[in-house]
C-alpha cells in the first residue's frame, strides 16, 4: 500500500510540470550535484541519458574553477559523482567513454586494492549501521569487532576498486577522497579525523598519482573541525550531503548533495534533482514520513540504541 501511495506521489508531482519549471526558472545557473554509489550499467545507462538531455553534465573541477573566476559555467549545470570506490563502478566505463560525461568517485583509501569490507556492507553486524554511525568511534570499532569484522580483515572477495581498475579508469574519471576507512568523521577524536582526511589525500597522491582536491565527507557527517582538517590538508573543497543546489556564495568545504538511490526512477531522479524533494519533505514533513518510514524500523532501531546505552544491556545481546 505504502509503495503504491508512493509511486502516485511520485508521478503526480512529476507530470505536475513542477520539476521542469524549477529546472527552468529556479536552477538555470545553480550547480545541482548528485551522488550516487554503485549503479549497475543499465541504470547508469538510464539515469546518465535522462541527465544528459535535461542538463548540462559539469565535471567537479570546473565549478571549482567556475568559484575561482577561471572558468564559466552553461546554464542548468550538473555534476555527477559515486562515493564509496565500490568495484561495480568499473563496470560503468564503457558508458562514461561512450557518453563522454565528467564524473567523479570519491575512493576510501584504505580499502581500495584490497579485499578489505566497507564496514556498513559487513552483513554479520549484531546492530544496525546506523546505530553504530551515531556512537563514538572506538564503540564502533569496538562493536564491529564483536560481529566478527575489523577494519584490516581480508575477505575472499574484493568490494572496492583494484588499483589496475582504477588506472584504467583515470583517463576518464576523476578520483578523489573520501578518507582512509570511511568512519564517521563526527565521531572521530581530533587525532583520528586528522589521520583519516590527511593520510586518504596522501595515499591517493603517492601510490595512484591522482591529482587530489576534494573530499567527500562519509555519510555526509563533518563538523567544523573536518573543514579545518580539510583545509589545512589542502583539499578545495568538501562534498556533504544535503538536498539543495550550489550557487556562488555555497561555501566550498560543504558543497550539498542530492542523493539518488542506485536503482531509482528516472521520475524520482527528476524530482529529487531539481531540489524540489527538500521543499517537500519541509512542507509536508508528516506525509512522507507517514508514508516512507516504517514505524517498526524505528522502533528497532530506538530498541537498538537502548541496547548500546543501557549498561549491561550490551552482555545479553552479544553472550
Ligand atoms: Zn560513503
């Protein structure tokens, strides 16, 4: 029931004329961004096309040219990016050659040409991701680690991109940071935010010889410190993530993002790119939370958070 309220929630805003009309009037020089992780070719296929016809695809560094007075930009810019560095983003090559778009992917440093697990994939987990993103650091580590997963372990498989991939690619894509292991920079102590944002840049630099300038924040999570870490490891600019568009004033180190779920619809990308989605949800926060939340995903969850406060409560789950 929910998903069909939600499919004519989509459909009626789309032929509404209201994403085109923003498009048109509203976003004529604002820089959308939208992140994605790991589309598979066909909807790549899909959502690049739908893109292509209605934008003007931007590669990263030229918006950041466009903020330094170096470069102009067309009218309805868009820049696409991927975060993570997942090995099904090579898989989308022959499609950025074809189509000839900028794109850039954002790698973690530390997992890529290896067969290290991006710890949210790690499906043994005995709570939630999301719990473990709103808990100190060393909890989270501490709680991964009694799931069975550590940041070092090895897996038969590889998730993130080899280093052969990734040189193959780099003529056509543009690789930059998004830390060493992907924590949740907030949650970090000074020492380990430091670490992971300079020794990501560093990495990147000397062993892949990548040209690094941006850093996209995991999760979208930063504070202020994680700007002046970026700063002073002389990254450009910093990608969070954020309904909105760009304009000339958005201040650099928290460049928004729209982001689009890997299979979604070209109408819900319609709408979620044209930054009418953010207005919705603040219009009508109730409506979509009514329909797209699931009351009982909460409540686990909230059971959840319970377990990783409470003391004591942890030995039972875990024993
Ligand atoms: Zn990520």
């Amino acid at each position: 029931m929910k998903r069909i309220l939600k499919k004519i929630f989509i459909k009626s805003i789309y032929y509404s004329g209201l994403p085109y009309l923003f498009r048109e009037i509203v976003l004529r020089k604002k820089v959308i961004i939208i992140m994605l992780h790991n589309p598979g070719p066909d909807t790549g296929e899909l959502l690049f096309k739908w893109l292509l016809k209605k934008y003007n695809i931007i590669s990263l560094n030229q918006y950041i040219d466009y903020r330094n007075g170096k470069a102009t930009l067309p009218a309805k810019p868009l820049i696409i990016t991927m975060d993570d560095g997942h090995i099904g983003n090579y898989d989308l090559l022959p499609l950025i050659k074809s189509l000839q778009i900028p794109v850039t992917i954002f790698l973690c440093s530390g997992l890529i040409n290896t067969r290290r697990h991006y710890w949210f994939k790690y499906y043994e987990l005995l709570t939630d991701s999301d719990v473990l993103k709103m808990v100190p650091n060393n909890k989270r580590l501490e709680y991964l680690a009694k799931s069975g997963y550590y940041p070092e372990k090895e897996f038969p498989d590889p998730q993130a991109l080899t280093k052969e991939q990734i040189m193959e690619m780099k003529e056509y894509v543009n690789f930059q940071s998004h830390t060493v292991s992907h924590p949740c920079l907030n949650r970090c102590t000074d020492a380990e935010s430091w670490k992971e944002i300079s020794d990501s840049k560093l990495q990147l630099e000397t062993e892949y010889n990548l040209a690094i300038n941006a850093i996209a924040y995991p999760n979208g999570d930063f504070t202020e410190r994680e700007i002046t870490y970026a700063k002073k490891a002389e990254y450009t600019c910093g990608l969070t993530v954020g309904y909105g568009y760009n304009g000339k004033n958005t201040s650099l180190y928290k460049l928004k993002r729209c982001s689009v779920n890997d299979n979604e619809s070209v109408e819900l990308l319609a709408i979620k790119a044209t930054g009418i989605w953010s207005y919705l949800f603040l219009l009508f926060k109730k409506i979509p939370q009514l329909m797209f939340y699931n009351v009982t995903f909460s409540t686990r969850k909230l059971m959840r958070i319970l377990i990783l406060i409470l003391p004591g409560m942890e030995d039972l789950v875990f024993s």
